[in-house]
C-alpha cells in the first residue's frame, strides 16, 4: 500500500503530519492493505492564514484493486482530527464496498475476484 500525502503552503511540520498520516492510515486500514493499490492525501486550510473554526481539511482517496476509488473529506479545528476523522470516514466506505462485492444478501457471492 503506497501512501502519498501532498500538503498547501498553509500546513506547517509537512514531515510530521506525513508521518502521522502514515501511522493513522497503516492503523486504520492495516487489513485492507493487500486490496488498496495506492492512497493519496490531501491536507490543507481552507481559511489560509485566518483563523476560523473547522478551517483544517484532510481528504483521502484510496485506490482499490479493480474498483472505482473511495474518497473522504473531513474539516476539523486541528489537522490530527481531520486526518483521523477522514480515515474513519474511509474506512466505512471501504469496508461497505469490500462487503458488497463479498457478501450478497447474507451469502457469498459467486463473483469473487480472485
């Protein structure tokens, strides 16, 4: 699972919100990492230099073997909390498609991608 995190000029400690990131991310979606080719992470301040609440922007787009990429956005007043709530958003979403294509009303599907 390839992570790219690209950052604004607002985001200041670029290394260490791309390592946290990584760490969130390999944490979160650690059991899912054989089906996703490639992440990639957006972080930003939707306020530039104004302050305002909720001005922190994480989105995540995850690319699944075969399938459409999955993609979350989360605001937050700080961008630990928006990186944390964009892969838990992600996470719904992937486990809600991963389900789908494996689980049919209750049973296995026939359609297994192997």
């Amino acid at each position: 699972m390839q992570i790219q995190v690209n950052t604004d000029n607002t985001v200041q400690g670029v290394e260490s919100a791309a390592a946290f990131v990584e760490r969130e991310l390999r944490s979160t979606l650690g059991r899912f990492e054989d089906q996703i080719t490639r992440i990639e992470v957006h972080l930003g301040d939707v306020n530039g230099a104004k302050r305002g609440s909720n001005d922190k922007r994480c989105m995540i787009e995850a690319r699944l073997a075969g399938r459409q990429p999955e993609t979350a956005t989360e605001q937050a007043d700080r961008l630990d909390l928006a990186i944390t709530g964009a892969s838990r958003k992600l996470l719904r979403l992937i486990e809600t498609a991963v389900g789908k294509r494996d689980d049919v009303k209750g049973a296995e599907t026939i359609r297994k991608a192997e």
